[in-house]
C-alpha cells in the first residue's frame, strides 16, 4: 500500500509540474498587451482596409515566428472562405494574408485545440 501511495503522489508531481512548465512558456495576453505599441482597434482597421467589405470573426495577440502580432480571420458575403489578416504588433505593417477555406479553417481550429490541450 505504502509503493503504491507513493506512486500516485510521484505521479501527480510529476503531472503538476509538466503542466506548469508548458504554462510558463506560453506569455500571459497582459504580457503580450504591455508589448504591443499598436493598439487591436489600430490593427482591426488596418486589417479591414485588406478586406473592406468583410466582417472580423475573431482576433488574436500572439506571438507567432519570434513576431508579436495581432491575427484577424476576416469573413466575406458571399464566399465561405475566411482571411486570415496578420498585423505586426509594434509597427502595424501586415506581415501575413492567407485566405483559408473552411475545411482547413476547420483542421486548424482542432490542431490549435489539440495543442493548448498538451
């Protein structure tokens, strides 16, 4: 009883502490905020000047390739495909666009998922 008690506490450190460190890699969003110089609604509009007639789905700070920046998918009427705009954080400058169809719009959302889940 005593081997197996033992066990189970060692293993539960062992688990607590993999989560902690996988915790302390990734930057808190204050974190992140406090070093962004280019505000989400600066970011937002230079994103939508990309793609005027569409509507920001969701946003995002993240640090993404040793870059802070500030990702939009960006919906459009009349298609289903979604634009991914990526602004740079410090400069404002777009860094990135992608148009993502939703299947893989779909698989990038459940690797994500997959990946906070670690």
């Amino acid at each position: 009883m005593s081997r197996l008690f033992t066990t189970a506490i060692a293993s539960t450190f062992v688990f607590a502490f993999g989560a902690s460190a996988a915790i302390a890699h990734e930057p808190s969003q204050a974190k992140l905020l406090s070093q962004a110089t280019v505000s989400e609604a600066t970011a937002q509009a230079t994103a939508l000047a990309k793609v005027p007639s569409g509507k920001i789905a969701s946003s995002e700070l993240e640090r993404e390739h040793h870059r802070l920046i500030w990702s939009f998918d960006i919906l459009t009427p009349g298609t289903k495909d979604t634009t991914e705009i990526q602004v740079d954080a410090k400069s404002g400058k777009i860094v990135s666009t992608q148009i993502e169809a939703p299947g893989k719009e779909a698989a990038e959302a459940a690797a994500e998922a997959k990946e906070k889940g670690k």
